[in-house]
C-alpha cells in the first residue's frame, strides 16, 4: 500500500511527540503470531519515530463490519480529546477507505466539521503536544490553523501557552500579522541618538461587533470564516474542504436545496 511521504514523516513527528493515539488492528493467527488487520499507515510511522512496540486491539473476528462499528462507537464517548478524535477519523479513511463525507454520515456530524478535525493532525507535532497536555484547546489549534507558517503557528503556540492567551487574542495576533509577535514593544519616539526606553505597542482591535458577526457566519456556515475591515471597505474569507463542501456553501448561501 503506498502513503503520501510528506503525511508519513508529520506522523513520524507526532507520533515521536505524543504516542500512537489509536491503536492497530491485529488478529491472533494459529501459529502464535499476529496479522495486522489495520493501521499499516501507523505502524510504519512509528517504526519511523523508533517505537520498539505500539498499542493494538486483537480481534478475533473476520468481520471488517464491526471492527468500523467499533471505532464508530467509540467516537461517541464523551471524554474524547480533540487529537484522539481526529485520529479515530483518520482512522476509519485509513484502514477503510472512506471519504470525509462517509465518516460524517457515520458519525452523525457534518462533513466539514470532519474536514476541520482532520487538520489538527496537520500542525506541528510541538503544537499537538502542547494539545494533547491540555496546555492548548482546540479552539487554540483551529485558530492557529489560520496561518499557513509552520514556524509562526509555533511561535504564536509558544507565547499562548507561556502567557495564557484566549482563543481570541491568538486570532487577533494572526489577523494582525504586522505586529510585534516576540516582544510587543517598539522604541518611543525620539529613542535611538534622542533617547531610550520603549512603549507597548496598542493592539489593533477588530471594530466593535466584528468578531461576533465573524463568530456568527462560521457558525452558520460550519466553515472557518475571517473578516476584515478597513476605513471604507472589508473582505470576507470562508474555507472549504474540497468541491463537495464549496458546493454545500453554494446552496447555503442561496438559500436553496441540491438537485438530485
């Protein structure tokens, strides 16, 4: 079975970082040995990360059926954590071949709220530490998710966790790209040959009912959504995962119910 080599070494990394999360599939052969029934993608990253042993379900039964209906279930526990969610979802399109839009239907929940989870696997392995300690939520995560550098995504993880930042402060830090992300200070004027000292730098702050009408259209949209103002016109962003959700967000926003 071929896999992506770029997914394989983040794995690696994640793996290396926080442990295998779910375990593999294995049934109990005659001879004594073990044959794996799923979980291929995670055991070759771990042997990656140096893992001398993983964790694994034995499974007597040939029946694939309740093996997926197993893990389906067990995605209904109450005390999941964000990264144990998401594995359990790559999970079921790994070692079943489903798509985002069959693992939905299976769990009861929407397919973009399956494609958002699934990018959690997709931050640095020092952020799903940081997630899997609880030091970040996944609120934090997903906030974090709204900038595509890795290097920054950290840097913003690291001063969140250090300094106790909201959920919303980490999007503003984001929003507002241009500012002072390692000191938040800047020199006063007339420093330098002048003078010495610094100030705070003042946040650029999002007018007034902004965030909450941001907050409003993500939810209704069930999509990442940003919006940004400036003194005579704004700019809004949503995300999708792929052609099927941009076509859910087409019929949303008409207002109007797909075709057969």
């Amino acid at each position: 079975m071929h896999f992506d080599e770029e997914s394989l070494t983040e794995l690696s990394a994640s793996i290396r970082e926080i442990g295998v999360l779910q375990p593999l599939l294995v049934r109990l052969l005659s001879d004594g040995s073990y044959q794996l029934i799923a979980g291929e993608r995670r055991l070759r990253a771990a042997k990656r990360a140096g893992l001398t042993s993983v964790p694994a379900i034995v499974k007597t039964t040939d029946d694939m059926s309740s093996v997926e209906q197993a893990l389906v279930e067990n995605l209904h526990r109450q005390d999941l954590a964000p990264l144990e969610e998401a594995s359990a979802y790559q999970q079921l399109i790994d070692d079943f071949s489903l798509t985002h839009d069959a693992v939905a239907k299976r769990v009861g929940k929407s397919r973009s709220s399956i494609s958002n989870s699934l990018r959690l696997l997709g931050l640095p392995a020092a952020i799903q530490a940081f997630l899997a300690d609880g030091k970040l939520s996944a609120g934090h995560a997903k906030a974090l998710l709204g900038t595509p550098d890795r290097a920054f995504q950290e840097q913003l993880a690291r001063r969140a966790v250090t300094e106790g930042w909201s959920v919303r402060a980490v999007e503003e830090a984001i929003r507002d790209r241009g500012g002072d992300i390692d000191t938040g200070e800047r020199e006063k004027p007339g420093t330098g040959t002048q003078g010495t000292g610094t100030e705070t730098k003042p946040r650029k702050l999002p007018p007034a009912g902004l965030l909450e009408l941001e907050s409003r259209i993500s939810e209704y949209l069930d999509t990442r959504v940003s919006v940004k103002m400036s003194a005579k016109k704004g700019a809004i962003t949503v995300e999708f995962a792929g052609l099927e959700d941009l076509e859910r967000l087409y019929y949303l926003m008409m207002g109007v119910q797909p075709s057969d």
